[in-house]
C-alpha cells in the first residue's frame, strides 16, 4: 500500500527547459510535502518543501506546486541544469516530528 | 558543524552474523529516524528514537533488528543474524525538536 507514488521512474529533459516531476498521495492526513535530491552514495538533501495551506512554493529555479483536492504535487526545475541530473524523492509528512513517507523516486537526466 | 555522521560507510556481512551500524546525530539535534533503502525503492520508514527512548518502531521488523540511542554516544542499528535480504542503504537522519531533517550519507550492507 503506497501512500505516495511517483509513476515516473525516469525524465529526460535538455539543458534550459523546464523540468516538471509528478507525485501523488493518497492519505488525506499528510500536510507537509518535501522534495529530496539524491546523488548517488549520498544520502538525500532537502531541496524544497509545502505547507498543505499553500498551492505554490518558490525557490530560485525550484518551484512546488501542490493540488489538495487531486492529491498531487508537482516539483518544477526551470531552466534545468546538468547538474540537476540526479534521483528526485516525493516526501510527505502528517506534521512535526512524524516520519516522511517517501515515493520510489523519479531519476533525472538533463541532457547537454 | 558536523553534518549527520555514519559509520562504516560500506559494511560487508556474511549470513548469520551480526551488523551493527552507528549514526551520530547533527549537534542540537535530539531526535533520530532509520530509513531503509532497497534496490530501485524509495527510503522507508523504520524506527524514530529520542534519547533514551523509541518513540516509533512501527516499520521495523519484529525479529533480529533492534535500535538504541542512548544518553551518551552515537544511536545503534542492530541486525541480527542477517540474511541476504537484509541487503540495502540504510540512512540516519536527525532533527531538532521543532522538525527538519538531515540525512547522513547511509551505511551500504551487503550480506554475502
């Protein structure tokens, strides 16, 4: 029973486009959202995160879009980079100290 | 300040035996998660630990695996009599009280 999924497994996308990684949710009580990157033997390194009391988020080239209603979250990269190339992790929360359910990931390829 | 510390990076394990993998948390941070990691899975749960105390341990197998945080010193990951399907990442995070997590870099157990 996922209670977060990330359908894609792989996204390639060239240098200066835009980026867009899917997740979905299926437990109505998560209300904090977080997207990870992680290289490989590394461990993952918080990138961007959403309250459930926002749509959007925004940081530099990294923007989260969040649809309660659907369930679903989007993570943003605009304009990607090389060195976005890496596996993004969907993570959700119930709030507080509450471990983070995290999806199976989505590995990214930005291509030169 | 040092980030999340773990150790031994790589731990090679033959069936039966014991591994024990250490985690040294973020200064000021108090609370600390063990996540798993398989081949091609996203992180999963397994148990959350204060000083002393488990707090969750609702994603940790009921037999050989065990975990500690005592008052003094790093929290233990123990494994009992591994099998092969032990095999996986596994990741420490802490935080502080008020929540946010760092990662370490994750202890590689491959059971042979």
């Amino acid at each position: 029973d996922q209670q977060v999924k990330q359908n894609s497994p792989s996204l390639s996308v060239q240098e200066g486009r835009i980026s867009i990684l899917n997740c979905d949710y299926t437990n109505s009580m998560f209300d904090y959202f977080l997207w990870y990157k992680k290289y490989p033997a590394e461990g993952p390194t918080f990138l961007i995160s959403i309250s459930s009391i926002k749509d959007k988020n925004e940081d530099g080239r990294f923007t989260v879009f969040l649809n309660k209603s659907a369930k679903h979250l989007s993570l943003h990269i605009v304009p990607s980079q090389p060195g976005d190339s890496a596996v993004y992790f969907c993570a959700a929360t119930k709030g507080g100290n509450t471990p983070l359910v995290f999806g199976k990931g989505t590995r990214l390829s930005v291509i030169a | 300040n040092a980030g999340v510390m773990q150790n031994p990076r790589h731990l090679v394990r033959r069936r039966g035996q014991e591994a024990r993998l250490r985690c040294s948390p973020m200064k000021g941070h108090s609370h600390v998660y063990w996540y798993r990691q398989l081949p091609e899975e996203g992180l999963k749960f397994m148990v959350y630990l204060q000083k002393e105390n488990i707090i969750d341990e609702s994603g940790m197998p009921k037999e050989r695996f065990s975990a500690e945080f005592p008052k003094e010193g790093p929290s233990i990951l123990r494994i009992q009599q591994v099998v092969r399907g032990d095999s996986a990442a596994y990741f420490c995070a802490s935080s502080p009280p008020r929540g946010g997590y760092t990662f370490g870099s994750g202890t590689r157990l491959t059971v042979v």
